[in-house]
C-alpha cells in the first residue's frame, strides 16, 4: 500500500515536473482560445467592435477645424493608444486609392478636414492565435463627398504584464493593429 502511494506520488512529481518544463514554451504560444470560452472571445469581439468605432470617432474629433491645438494633442495620444504600436498601418481613405498608410501621415493629411465616418456591417472572423479580424463597410464624408470602403482591420488580443502598487498581474488587452 505504501509502495502505491510512494509510486503515484513519485508519478505525479515527475509528471508536474515535466508539465512545468513545458511551461515555459507554452507561454510563449499563448493562445485566446487555450485561455478563454467561445461565450467569452464573443464578448471580446463585441468589445473590439467598440474599439473600432472609437478610433473613427477620435479621427473625426481629430480632423475638426473647431477643435483646438491642446485638444488635438490629447486626441492623437488617445488614438495612439488604441493601437498595438505607433508604426501600425491604416487605411487611407484621404486618397482614391485606399492604400495602408502610416497612421501619422494619416493624421497629418485629415487635420483641419472636418471628415464625417459612418460604419456598418461590422463582422468578426475566425480567431488566429492572438489576432482576429474585423471586417466593416466605412462611409467617409468630406463637405458633399461620400465614398464607401470595406476595411478590415486587425484586432489585436494579448497579455500585457499590469502593475497595481506592489502587485504585477497578465491582463489580456485588447489592441487595433494593421488595417486594410
């Protein structure tokens, strides 16, 4: 009897030993789906629709003539932070071409523009390893001009190291990333 116990607890040290070997590499191919519900990635996706709404209503702040210098400054830190990185891609729909461009030439060619956006059939794909996709028709005013894009754009989800005082804890953040 002592011998079973001694054997299953012998097996079970090696067989967390081995998982905790293992740890190490698995954290580094940290999956959304390994880490959340079906229920619970719908409810993120919903969020990220959010996010996407957000960034068009920041531009449209943005490219307000009305709006001040102190303002347009708080805008474009707020924009900033939606996105995984500052570098990120976006569309331009300043040009006829609708080509990705740097999310700061963006900013630099709609200032003063006073451009009006309007989003519609926003549909989420399939969930990557940390990423999915949102696709939406964007309609973009200037004055009396309207033209109509499909974008879809890169919804980013990933665990960022948090400090709270003392205490670190992984929170998985929603970010924008590359549009197209």
């Amino acid at each position: 009897m002592k011998l079973k116990a001694v054997t299953i607890l012998l097996l079970t040290f090696a067989l967390t030993s081995f998982g905790q070997s293992n740890d190490a590499s698995a954290s580094s191919k940290v999956t959304i789906q390994s880490n959340f519900s079906f229920q619970a990635i719908k409810a993120y996706q919903e969020s990220a629709t959010f996010k996407v709404k957000d960034y068009y209503a920041y531009l449209e702040l943005y490219a307000n003539e009305a709006s001040s210098d102190s303002l347009k400054i708080e805008i474009k830190k707020a924009i900033y932070n939606l996105f995984v990185h500052k570098q990120v891609q976006v569309v331009d729909f300043v040009s006829s071409e609708n080509n990705p461009i740097l999310l700061d030439k963006l900013l630099v060619k709609i200032e003063n523009k006073n451009f009006k956006f309007k989003l519609t059939a926003l549909e989420n794909s399939i969930v990557a390893s940390d990423f999915w996709t949102t696709k939406y028709n964007l309609e973009v005013i200037e004055t009396n001009q309207r033209c109509s894009i499909e974008v879809f754009s890169k919804i980013i989800f990933k665990p960022i190291l948090k400090t709270f005082g003392s205490t670190s804890k992984e929170v998985w953040t929603l970010f924008l990333g590359d549009m197209e």
